[in-house]
C-alpha cells in the first residue's frame, strides 16, 4: 500500500485530505483495531510507527498508521534511517504509512531522498495572501467541487474577502452554496457582498488604502483586522510582499521595460495578465516612496517581534506609511 508524506503549514486543507485518506483505508467496523496515530511525544515514534506499519490488520479493510508532526525530514539520527531504509521497501499491501510535518522536507538529507524515493509527496503551504491570482484559481477550484457557480467578479470578491484561510473559504463556500439552492444562474458580487463575512476588511485592501494615502481608511481597516483576531505578523507579511510586488513593477517600468511577461517573471508573478492592473497602480507613485516603504514595514516587523504594543505600533508605522505615500503621489 502506498506511503504519503503531507506537508505544510495550511492545516485545515492537511486535515481534510487525512480525513479523505483514512476512510478510504479503514473499515469503519475495524478502524479502532486498524488505526494508530502516532505523536512526537511518544517514545520512539517513529520506530513504533514502523512497527506498527508492519503488523498486518485485523479483520476487513487496511491498517493506517499515522506519524504526526515528525522531524525525519529536517534530522533523522542514523539508527532511524536505518530502520526506515529496511522498512520501507518491505511494507505489506495492506499498510498505508502517513507521514505529516509542517515544515518543508529537507531535500538534502537522506531520510527526504529516502522518501522521495518510495512515498507521495503533497504540498499544504498556504498560498502568500498577494498572490492573489492563486487566491482566485482556488476559489473557483472549491466551488468547482461543490458544483457552486459564481461569477468571475462574485470569485474575485470571495478569495479578497478571505485570503488564504482555507477553512474560511469552506465555511463561506458552504454558506453560499445553501443560498444558491437549486438555482441554475452562478452567484454574483451582491451575494457574495451580503453573505461573506468581512469582506473590506482585509491586508491587501489595508495595502491598497496605504498606496493611496487614505490614513483614516487604513487605520480602521487596522482596527477590523485587530478586531478579527488577525495576526498582526500575517498583516505585516502581506504588506511587505504587496509592496514588494509594487516595487518590482516600478522598477521594471522605470528602466524601461515593457514586456509583461519579462516584467512578470522578476516580480514573480506566474499571470502576467496581472501586470497591467499593477502598472496601474503604481503609475502616480514615486520609486523613492515605495523604496523608502520596505524598511518601514520592516521596522514594523521588527518592533512585533520585539514585543511591542500591536495595536499602538502598527497604528504609528501604518500612519507613517500614508504619510508616505501622501506625499509620494507624482
């Protein structure tokens, strides 16, 4: 049977894909007897996950064995690759070994090329909240397996109104979709704007507010996302990567460029569909501006970190940047 390893940091999509995988496997009837899973707090986890793997199952359906949150693909000690290296290749048919961390493998030790080797590897990074052409694509790839239709504009509103939260875009998927009925015609904007929580309050609108300079509108976008329980370094990573993203843009237009795609693959933005709504928004602004926004963000970062006020700290720098961009505007 096949061994899979699941990593990265989106837990609610790992969960979902875990779940799909054990049904699959067990026999409800036998799954108590046929399911182990197996914590890092456990003496020799992986060892007894091995073993484990190896025990043939009781009853109907298969074993699944579960190895969670385990560090073997960041350092894995020479007895344990040994032990994987020996069992691996040996596993019955009616095993399936999971294997779960968090954090990406490292494909320079032996235990990932190992895995590599005989496992499936999935991907579970959340996407970057500026990346907002895969933030769209896995809207309408939900919605797809809901059979929920939705508007290219009704989509757009949906993965702005929640980012990369994949357990929110479920629960609002679910929301619309008991909405829609039996309706044939997709869901517009207005659905979307009635029903999905939050919909203007989010980094990349915060972001957008900031460019222009509106420092009423970006200190209460601040205020709703505190409100929200949003991670102040979640904000703050989206702002940095926005702008960054912005600077890029500038850059390549103030050199002269003027080919997208070229434009598209120094910024890193695999649609290049996209740069033309970027150039615009970045047409009136100064490079300075946008130059001298990065160490701010920065100094943003670094005082959160550091333990400052989040409220108090990230009003003073988000201020500081409209103030910014008020007179970086051309």
């Amino acid at each position: 049977m096949p061994i899979y390893l699941f990593w990265g940091e989106d837990d609610f999509a790992m969960q979902r894909a875990i779940a799909q995988l054990r049904d699959r496997t067990l026999d409800a009837t036998w799954a108590s007897f046929n399911y182990d899973k197996i914590t890092p707090e456990q003496p020799d986890a992986i060892v007894q996950a091995l073993n484990q793997a190896m025990t043939p199952p009781f009853g109907s359906g298969n074993r699944l064995v579960w190895l969670v949150d385990t560090p073997i693909c960041q350092r894995c000690p020479e007895e344990v690759l040994a032990e994987l290296e020996r069992t691996l290749p040996a596993l019955p048919d009616s095993t399936v070994l999971l294997i779960t961390t968090p954090s990406k493998p490292d494909g320079r030790i032996k235990s990932t090329k190992l895995l590599q080797k005989h496992a499936d590897i999935r991907e579970f990074a959340a996407i970057p909240p500026w990346k907002t052409d895969q933030l769209v694509q896995r809207v309408k790839q939900v919605a797809k397996e809901r059979n929920l239709k939705l508007t290219p504009k009704a989509v757009e509103l949906l993965a702005e109104a929640v980012g990369n939260d994949t357990r929110q875009l479920h629960t609002e998927l679910e929301k619309l979709a008991i909405f829609a009925g039996d309706l044939d015609n997709p869901l517009d904007e207005d659905a979307v704007t009635a029903l999905v929580s939050a919909t203007t309050q989010n980094s990349l609108q915060l972001a957008a507010a900031i460019r222009q300079g509106e420092t009423g509108r970006a200190i209460a976008l601040v205020t709703d996302l505190f409100n929200r329980n949003e991670p102040a370094l979640r904000v703050v990573a989206t702002l940095v990567g926005q702008f960054r993203t912005w600077l890029w843009i500038k850059l390549m237009l103030e050199s002269g460029e003027r080919d997208e795609r070229a434009i598209a693959t120094a910024a890193e933005i695999s649609n290049p569909k996209r740069i033309y709504f970027l150039q615009q928004d970045v047409k009136r602004l100064s490079l300075h501006s946008l130059q001298r926004s990065l160490p701010i963000l920065l100094e943003l970062e670094f005082g959160l970190k550091q333990g400052a006020n989040e409220r108090v700290w990230m009003h003073s720098k988000v201020i500081e940047l409209c103030q910014l961009f008020q007179v970086g505007v051309r």
